[in-house]
C-alpha cells in the first residue's frame, strides 16, 4: 500500500469517527451542564465537633444520607464528596428551590416523642431559659439536658422554651418509614410514620399508660413530636394506639411535609454538620455565563481560523480543517463519557483550540525553512512532520503530565479545567499530526499545492539557501 493510499484509509477512518462524534455532540444541548452554568447551590459542611469517636466513619455515613435526601429531591447529577476531614461538599446544579434544598439536607432530623408532663415549667425565650440553667448557650447545657422550642402551633398560643432533662419516650432510631399525605377530615397536609416491631411496642405501651392518666386526672395527655429540638405538633392522647402507625399535624403546607417525611425517611445524621461556605447561582445568572463563554469561544476560534488562513494561506485552510475535526471529535468524547462542562472546563477547552494550532504553527514553520533550503514541496512536507514531531510531542506531553496532576491534586473546577486540558492536547496532538499530514498527503497531487505562494511556504530570493552549500547562506 502506497503513502496516499494509506493516508485515504486514515481519513477515511477519521470520517467515520466525525460520525459517531457528531452523534454525541450535536445538538450541543444534550451537553451536562455544571452548577455555575445552569444555575443551582453549592455548599459546604463542616462537623461541629470532630472530637466525637468513630469520627470518620460517621463522616461516611453523613454523606451516605445526604446522597440519599438528593436524590429523593430529584436533582440530576449532584456531587456530594468529602472534602478533607470534617467538610462535605454538596453541589445540586438546576435546583429550583436553593433555600428548601439547604433546609432539607442540613436538618440533623432527631426525631423525639416526650409526654409533655416531663416538659417542665415553660419559659418566654431562650435567654431566660439559658440563664435559669446558668449557662451562656445551648451547647454548654449539661448532659442529658436539651433545650426545646415550641413554636406558636396548635394548643400553643405562644413561643415556649423548656429545659428538658427526661428521656424521650421514642426516638427516630424505632421509626420504619414516612410519608407525606392528607388528613381525611379536612384535608391538610401531614405526615403518617410508621415504626418497627420493637417501635410499635413501645409507642402502645406509653399511649397505653398516657392515656389512663388522661383518664384518672381528667385532663388531656399531648405527646409532643420534636424534630431537632422542635415540637412538630403535640396531638392528644385518647387511647392505646396499637399497629405502629403515628402521624405528624400542624399547620404544614404540602412541601413542608414532603421534606419532612423525605428527612424522616433517610434517618437522622449521625453527626451535627453547619455550612461554613454557601453560594446560591440563579439559573438567569448561569445562562448569561454559559452564552458568554460560548461567544468567547466562538471569537476565539474565528481568529485562529483568520490568523492561520492570512498566514499559512491553503496551508491555513487545512489546519483549520483539522481543528473543525478536532472540535468535533473533542466535543463528542465529552459528552459520549459523560464529562459535566463548567465555566473552568470551557475555559479548558478554549486554551486547547489555542494550542491545537501549536503543532500546525511549528510544523508549517519548519517547512518553510525547507522549501527556503532549496526543497521541493512533497520533500519539506515530509522533513517538516518528521523534524518538528519531536518538539510538538515534547510540548504536547509536558502539558499532559501537568494536566494529570492537577487532576489528581486538585479538587471542584480545577479538576474540569484539567480534564478537558488533558484530553484536548492529546486529541489536538493526534489531530494536527495525523490529519494535518494526511489531507496534505492526499491533496499534493492538486495543482494548488505545488504554489509555494497559496501554500504560504515562498520565501524570498535572497533567503533561499543553496543545498550545495550544506544549509549555509
């Protein structure tokens, strides 16, 4: 098989690559959009006290819960990861609602039953309440004493605070399941529990007894449902309820409930997490910056494609060529793997269309210096590949490797704008080279390309070195 021969089947390979690529990457919506594209909320947790034993394992088994709340939210393609010890990284592109999002996968979701006879004497706020303990906030209580708050709700005509020092009749470790649904009678949102064998057993025996004392005493008996160390709602107690089943009323708008049955259901975290860092991005904001970067690629590109055809001339026209296929090939591996394009990995592909020239610039360079040896044009074609492929592999390389580090040592957006670095060198690296060499390979029989001047390889007289003279002027 002849070189031009061989130089056909590559291109003809090379097409039906652009096929399949062109597939995955058009139209270009079907392209994953990052949070600071699309818009969305980014937060990050940290553990109030890593001093707390199996630290790390319950570190795990935080992020494991709040992996789960996510997904029931219905986000597409979120990102919850570690960040070092004590911080976890939540980024939800495309929420609609950042503030309910927030609320739902902080929420601690300590889930307590408590008669409310073991409430004590109520106070007008937290302050008062603090200072009848003798401490400065709630986290300097002593042990086994709990601050709750009752909130104007239901029976309750005011906000209460309580020091609580009793143990919870029930606790969220007995719960099995929850969900969100309609009260039958007048149709208000609310959220029906169900507990697990042992749970079931212990919520009819204390019913059980709350409602003899409601009987004995003659006043009504509330258990009170806290969350986090807030009643919920405290609904009367009129007789042993057996089967396990409880439920949650108040005044809940629909959403309020689904949140707090979807809290429930996931199990309360292991660990108390406050965010440290939080930025909310509007979907508006997140299209402006995506057409932004999409008009500076465009630009940039435009003036490549200009530079190279003022410069190089028919030379310019297969280099651009090759960079229409490298866009095409490049654009369709990251949406065939799967990447998620943000505002860094766009920034990322942009400088790649840059150095995706690189390698035309030095080889058509080191043509030119051939032709001015006194070379014919198919014999500096094949001495300008050969001798510059050196220089732009060593090029190409050395950002590659600096590509995989960042990856591994970087984190967030760093990590996009090294994996795109990483694949569009190697991919421009194989597309200036092989079909840069191939179409000119293919093309040299046309009269156009024997024209140093329409190659943009003619030189002037005077700079034309004398083979004879061993390259010397």
């Amino acid at each position: 098989m002849s070189r031009i021969q061989r130089d056909v089947v590559i291109l003809i390979i090379v097409a039906i690559l652009i096929g399949v690529a062109a597939y995955f990457a058009f139209p270009v919506s079907k392209t994953k959009l990052g949070l600071d594209l699309q818009g969305g909320l980014s937060v990050i947790l940290e553990a109030k006290d890593p001093s707390i034993s199996n630290f790390s394992s319950k570190m795990d088994r935080a992020r494991e819960i709040i992996q789960s709340r996510v997904n029931k939210l219905g986000v597409a393609e979120p990102e919850i990861q570690r960040l070092g010890d004590s911080k976890i990284s939540v980024q939800l592109p495309g929420i609609d609602n950042p503030e309910e999002a927030m609320e739902v996968i902080g929420k601690t979701a300590l889930l307590q039953f408590f008669d409310v006879n073991d409430f004590g004497a109520p106070y007008a706020s937290e302050a008062e309440a603090l200072a009848a303990a003798s401490v400065a906030s709630a986290d300097d209580l002593p042990e086994g004493t709990q601050l709750i708050f009752w909130p104007v709700r239901g029976d309750a005509t005011h906000d209460q605070y309580f020091l609580v020092s009793a143990e919870p009749a029930l606790t969220g470790d007995m719960l099995k399941d929850a969900q969100s649904s309609f009260e039958q009678l007048n149709n208000n949102p609310k959220v029906d529990m169900q507990f697990t064998s042992e749970g079931a057993e212990v919520f009819a025996q204390v019913t059980k007894r709350m409602a003899e004392t409601s009987q004995i005493t003659g006043q009504d008996q509330l258990l009170a449902i806290v969350l986090d160390g807030v009643v919920e709602s405290a609904p009367r107690v009129l007789g042993e309820i057996t089967g396990g089943n409880a439920e949650i009323t108040g005044k809940f708008t629909r959403d309020e409930t689904r949140n707090l049955a979807l809290v429930l259901q996931t199990g309360a975290l292991p660990i108390e997490l406050q965010p440290v860092s939080k930025n909310e991005i509007g979907a508006t904001l997140g299209r402006a910056a995506l057409d932004q970067a999409l008009v500076a690629g465009l630009v940039g590109v435009a003036l490549i494609i200009v530079f190279m055809i003022a410069y190089y001339r028919l030379l310019g026209v297969v280099a651009s060529i090759a960079l229409f296929v490298y866009a095409v090939l490049f654009l369709g591996i990251l949406n065939a793997v799967g990447v998620t394009m943000t505002l860094p990995g766009i920034a990322g592909m942009i400088l790649t269309f840059g150095m995706a020239v690189d390698a035309n610039v030095l080889i058509f360079a080191r043509m030119r210096d051939e032709v001015a040896a006194g070379k014919t044009i198919g014999a500096a074609t094949s001495a300008g590949f050969s001798k510059a492929f050196r220089a732009v592999f060593d090029c190409n390389m050395t950002t590659i490797i600096t590509a995989i580090i960042l990856f591994w040592a970087a984190s967030g957006g760093v990590r996009g704008f090294a994996l795109t670095l990483g694949i569009g060198v190697a991919l421009s690296f194989l597309t200036a080279v092989l079909v840069t060499r191939s179409l000119l390979s293919v093309l040299s029989g046309w009269k156009l390309f024997q024209n140093r001047r329409l190659l943009g390889l003619h030189v002037p007289r005077a700079k034309v070195l004398s083979p004879d003279k061993g390259g010397r002027s």
